[in-house]
C-alpha cells in the first residue's frame, strides 16, 4: 500500500495547487490570451501627482503577471517620492530582461501606477508625510543591500516580489501583507531560513522559498508547499490560496 500512496500523494498535491489558478483563469480573473503588445502602460489614476503633493509618498503596488503566469502570481513593485520631488522613482525586478541580456533590476522614473502590461494595480501599501520621510533611507538602503540583483527565477525566487518582501522587512511601517499570490514572496536565499514576515509583525521560516511557515499579527498564518502559499488570517477571517489568493474580508 505504501507505494499506491508515494504515488498517489503527488498527484494529490499537485491538484489541490493548480486547483486555485484554473479557478482564476475560469473565473476570468486573469487575461490568459491577451499577447504582452496590446497590453498598455497607461497609469491607473492611484498615485498623487508630485506636482500637486510636496510631501514623501512611498507606495508598493501589484499586479497580475502577464498572460499565464498571472494565474499564479503577482509582480510587485516599490515607488518612491521623496519631499518636492518632481517625479517618483520605481525600483521592481523584471524577469523578461534577463533573457534580452540586461540587469532585471531596475530604478527608473516610470509612472508608478502604470498597469502592468494591461493588467490594472492596485496599491498594497500607501506610506506619506513624516512616516515616508523617515522610511525612505532605510528603504533605499534594503534596495541597495538587496543581494540578488543579477539574479531572476519565476519559481521559487528570487523575482520582484523577493525584493519587495526584502523592502517590507526593513520598513516595517510600511505593514505589508504580501498576497498569497505574490510567489517568491518567502525566498530567503540560499543560506538563510529565518527571517522576519515581509510585514514585520511575525517571523518565517522557509527553505529555498520551497517550504515553509509563517506566523504574523498582520498575514496570519501561512504554509508554503512548493512555493505556493495557502493560509488562515484569523483576524478578519479569511483564508489565503494559490491563483485566488485571499478569500474573506478584505484585512483591515
């Protein structure tokens, strides 16, 4: 019977995994079709104008990745303004550049809540005034200390949701509760297996971002098998699944 099982166990995990990204592309939560050049860059009308908004802004947004890999995750990226800046500065990592042979890391001044390829944002951290100011050298510091910048892989990670998780960890302020979705939110590198919650409100341990658990005031509970998140946040309540992502109440 033991080999019946090693051999139906598998097949078991992987179904309960794929089962929340089918359900998204379903559902018509993601574009699965749609080719990257008929995808516009046009801003989502989220950000404050700098023009009009002397104070620091700093922002973390998200998106649905394109096309089929957005049925089962999330690119995520860090906007930054400081005070009477004229534009915002957005630091993301962005996989397709690797395979054109430039540096997936990027600081450009791109529009900060510019869909992504078509794919409208929405804004999973707002930080202004006196608590932007204060955050933004230690944010900048994270970004310049981030030690994968040569470096992208889809699955496990690191990819551009490592490096806005690595941002969450050094400005807890920011009290980012990354979605499920955001795969490779929990890669920690390969010598590291605990570390703070990207939020700052609990720790994690995981292994090679395949495997691991999370504990936090604001996330919840997380498992991650494979690198896939499923999770319980009791203070809402709601539960946390691949390609659906969280299924309750919004978190307050």
């Amino acid at each position: 019977m033991w080999w019946k099982l090693a051999l139906v166990a598998p097949l078991a995990v992987l179904l309960v995994i794929l089962a929340g990204p089918l359900l998204a592309v379903m559902l018509g939560r993601v574009d699965v079709s749609r080719p990257w050049y008929l995808g516009h860059r046009d801003p989502a009308g989220l950000a404050p104008d700098p023009a009009a908004t002397p104070e620091p802004v700093v922002q973390v947004y998200g998106a649905h990745a394109l096309g089929w890999r957005g049925a089962f995750g999330l690119h995520t990226w860090v906007a930054v303004k400081p005070r009477d800046a004229a534009e915002y500065t957005v630091y993301e990592v962005i996989g397709w550049r690797k395979y054109r042979g430039l540096p997936v890391f990027v600081a450009h001044s791109r529009a900060p809540d510019a869909y992504w390829f078509g794919n409208k944002p929405w804004i999973l951290s707002d930080l202004r005034g006196a608590a932007a100011e204060a955050a933004i050298p230690r944010l900048v510091q994270a970004i310049d200390d981030y030690p994968h910048k040569d470096t992208y892989r889809m699955w496990p990670g690191p990819n551009s949701n490592t490096l806005t998780a690595e941002v969450g960890r050094a400005v807890p302020e920011l009290r980012l509760d990354l979605p499920a979705t955001a795969l490779g939110k929990d890669y920690l590198g390969l010598t590291t297996i605990f570390a703070p919650s990207p939020s700052g409100t609990g720790y994690q341990l995981s292994l090679f971002g395949t495997l691991g658990v999370l504990a936090a005031r604001i996330e919840g509970i997380e498992v991650n098998l494979l690198g896939f998140t499923f999770g319980l946040d009791p203070s809402a309540p709601a539960l946390k699944i691949p390609g659906l992502g969280r299924i309750g109440p919004a978190a307050s």
